[in-house]
C-alpha cells in the first residue's frame, strides 16, 4: 500500500488506516482494509484527504453506501479538512485474491453450517400450510435479532413462492459475484439470499422438481459467502414435501419453529410439519401462533377489544400436541396479533419492526427475538 503524497503527514495517515479498519464492506461484512479494498490514503499539508477504494465489480450497488462510510469516518478525524474518495475496480487476481482470503486457497465449496466449528444457530420456520404469514414472521424476526446486534443471515428456502426478496425491499436486485462466490445482499442488517434475486427477470416462473431443489438449496448454502453468523433463518416453504427434508440433510444443527393461526386447518396441519421434523431428529424449538387476534379500539369509547377473528386456542393446541407426539416439551413462545401494519410493510419492503416497531405485532416479534435470545 503507497501514500500518494510525497511528505505525507504519518501521524494523520496512521490515524485514517485506524478509521479506515472500522469501515465494514456492507456486503461482505469485513473491514475494508482486511479486504484489500484500501488502495492508497493521501494527505497533503491542508489536511485534505484522498482515499483511493478498489471496488470488487464495476457499478457496485453500495458504493455509495460505502462511500459516505469512509466520508464519516475520516471526517471525524482532528487535523482532517476534508475527504475526497476515489473508487477503483479490483483487477482479476486482486478478485481471485479477495476470494482465497475468504474462502481459502481451494476450489471445493464447502457446507459452512456442516463444519464442527461452527457455531451459527439454524432457526427453520416452518408451516403445514400456507397463508399462515410463516415468511414475513421469517423476515421480521431476522429484522428484529439483527436490530439487537446479532449478526443475522436469511435464506428463503421457498423456492416456487419466494417472497422473502419483496418482503426484504431487494426484489429487483441482484448479489454481487466475486470469482465462483456470491454475497448475499445486505437488506435491513440482514445478509439474504433467495433464488428470488438470482433469477434473470422478477417475473421468471421456477418449475424445478426434487433434485433440482436439493441442488439449488445446496448452491445457496456452499456457494454464497454467508461470513460469520450468530443466526441463519430459513423460511421453509409450507408442508412437508421435499425441501424441508433437504433441509435436514443440509443444515443438520437446525432447530424447527412451527408457525400456525388459531383456526383448527391450519394448526392440525402445523402438527405434521412438527412432526416430520421430529422423524428427521430436528428439535422443534416451540409454535408461534400467528394472527392470534385483531386489537379494535372502539370510536366513541376508546376502549380496546380483541377480535379473534381465526378463533382460540390453535398455537396451544399444536404445542400440547407435538409435546406428547415427539415426548420432549414444544412451548407456545408467540403469539403474534392481526395487525395491518405487517401486510403495509412486506409490500413497501420494511418489515414492521421497523417500519412500525411500536404497533402490536412489531412488539410482539421484538419480544420472541428477545426470548430466542
């Protein structure tokens, strides 16, 4: 690394390198000098700042993010008048580079999740049926645990309805590519991936069968820089077909929440989805009973009622049921009201924890993060 000033200030130098180290890439989630992003740093005698940034692919959609990262980090700095960052791309073996740090000097895509070293939690959401609102509870208790400074991954492992990507705000984006290796984008401090975004086009129909999902869960977990995680969510498409059998094949730390409503169609059926988890030695971690009831506050009075509007007592009733089923205790952890503001904010792309995290679903997921915790 070379200072492009020829009588550089080396104390302030030393002090931009520091900053620069707490600069993360919002994609890979390192520091951008252990990255071998930093090209150059410069100085001059006013206290002006160049700092030279090697991108990893032309037209990087965080750049600008990147940007005013290093712009605040620098800017803070005493003696530091102002900050002009230039960005670069990163050459073929610079790439090839970046990828060995990461990965190491080989070509086998390991299972990260299958390693003895590993310590990520897997939490796989599951439903017996759909409809039950399984991917934007997914997406919101990923928003949430990342919001209380964990380091969160999610993959949408519906492969034919995968809305993770519009729930998340990334419908229409796609991940970056570094030699073979794909980093998930960065959606609301949460690392996702879905063959959402690696499809060409949004509108792009998948009509793969039972190996073809294997492999494709397969490349989404090998292939796909995930980084260190303290938790990886999987939102399981509903029932009990082929995917979540795979997951157990390919994540076998998993833990299994079972989601359900009320309503006895939907948690009977949520009693197969625990169960099968239960056949393939996951440990069903305890029911989220969803849309548990609708807060309705009345306009004369102002007094609040709930509506149970998908009837009583389903989440329990699943609960007892898969604890005499698989012989160990299935807790009830959540119950999550009906509340518009979820709907609101999985079609503008904001889960609700952020875009309302004062309305009584946000508090309610907030509250099964924290006793995930």
């Amino acid at each position: 690394m070379s200072d492009t000033n020829a009588q550089p200030n080396q104390t302030l130098h030393s002090q931009i390198m520091q900053a620069l180290a707490g600069v993360y890439d919002p994609e890979i989630r390192r520091p951008i000098t252990e990255l071998g992003m930093v090209e150059a740093v410069g100085i001059d005698a006013a206290g002006a700042a160049t700092v030279n940034i090697l991108l990893t692919v032309p037209g990087c959609p965080l750049q600008d993010t990147l940007t005013s990262d290093i712009s605040a980090a620098v800017a803070g700095i005493d003696g530091v008048t102002s900050v002009d960052v230039q960005l670069g791309l990163m050459d073929d073996q610079q790439r090839a580079a970046l990828r060995n740090s990461l990965r190491g000097e080989t070509d086998e895509h390991p299972n990260p999740f299958q390693s003895a070293f590993n310590t990520t939690r897997v939490l796989a959401v599951a439903s017996g049926k759909g409809g039950v609102g399984k991917s934007s509870l997914t997406a919101n208790l990923a928003v949430a645990l990342a919001g209380l400074g964990r380091s969160v991954g999610l993959l949408d492992a519906d492969v034919y309805g995968h809305s993770i990507p519009a729930m998340m705000g990334i419908a229409d984006d796609h991940p970056i590519v570094v030699e073979d290796m794909i980093l998930p984008l960065p959606a609301h401090g949460v690392a996702t991936m879905s063959i959402g975004v690696l499809k060409e086009t949004r509108d792009q129909v998948i009509a793969w069968r039972g190996p073809m999902l294997d492999r494709a869960l397969a490349q989404m977990l090998t292939d796909v820089y995930w980084g260190d995680l303290d938790f990886l969510l999987v939102d399981l498409p509903p029932g009990t077909g082929d995917m979540p059998m795979s997951v157990a094949g390919h994540l076998p730390t998993a833990q299994v929440l079972v989601v359900t409503t009320p309503n006895a169609a939907a948690y009977e059926v949520a009693e197969r989805a625990g169960t099968l988890a239960g056949r393939l030695n996951q440990p069903v971690l305890g029911v989220v009973e969803n849309m548990s009831w609708l807060e309705d506050t009345c306009p004369n009075c102002g007094q609040t009622r709930r509506i149970e509007l998908f009837g009583h007592g389903g989440g329990a009733a699943a609960a007892d049921a898969l604890t005499e089923r698989l012989g160990t205790p299935v807790p009830l952890l959540a119950q999550i009201p009906l509340d518009v503001a979820v709907r609101a904010g999985g079609d503008d792309g904001r889960p609700v924890v952020l875009s309302a995290p004062d309305s009584p679903a946000a508090l309610a997921i907030t509250a099964l993060a924290q006793r995930l915790l």
